[in-house]
C-alpha cells in the first residue's frame, strides 16, 4: 500500500490495523508512506483516508502475498464478517 500525505492520524489508524510500516520518504510537498497490511484490515479505509485528510491523500494496494493466520485470528474475522460478533 501506497500513501501519498502523511498525518499523525493516518500513522496512528494504520498501527491500529496491524501495518508493518517499510518506507516513508518526502517528494517536495507529498510524502510517500509504503507498508504491508492486511486486506481484512483495510475494508472501508479509502473513505476513513479522505475523512482524515480532507480528501487530500490517496492511496494504492497491490497483493504482496499471503501469510497464516493464527486460530485466534481466523476466529475474529470470521466472527467479524459473519455478522456473530
């Protein structure tokens, strides 16, 4: 994932959601943050992205694989998605 604006906000959300923050460089008056984070995670984030930078930021995703998920995981968005929360 690719984000262009950075805030403490969006650092702060992003801890939230588990990222694993790998770069974070500044072009003139965009900074550019890339970390890996879990799809399931990142369900309605462009809306919450615009609500906290006022439409400012965007950003990009692409799959970089897949890894295991612990029981305890599996159980959470299984429980999450299937409305058993």
């Amino acid at each position: 994932m690719n984000i262009l604006t950075i805030e403490g906000d969006i650092l702060a959300d992003l801890a939230q959601r588990r990222a694993s923050i790998s770069s974070v460089s500044q072009s003139g008056s965009e900074s550019r943050l890339t970390a890996e984070v879990p799809v399931e995670s990142l369900f309605g984030y462009s809306t919450l992205l615009r609500r906290l930078t006022s439409g400012t930021a965007r950003f990009s995703m692409e799959v970089q694989g897949y890894l295991t998920m612990t029981d305890q995981q599996t159980q959470t968005v299984v429980q999450k998605h299937s409305g058993i929360v």
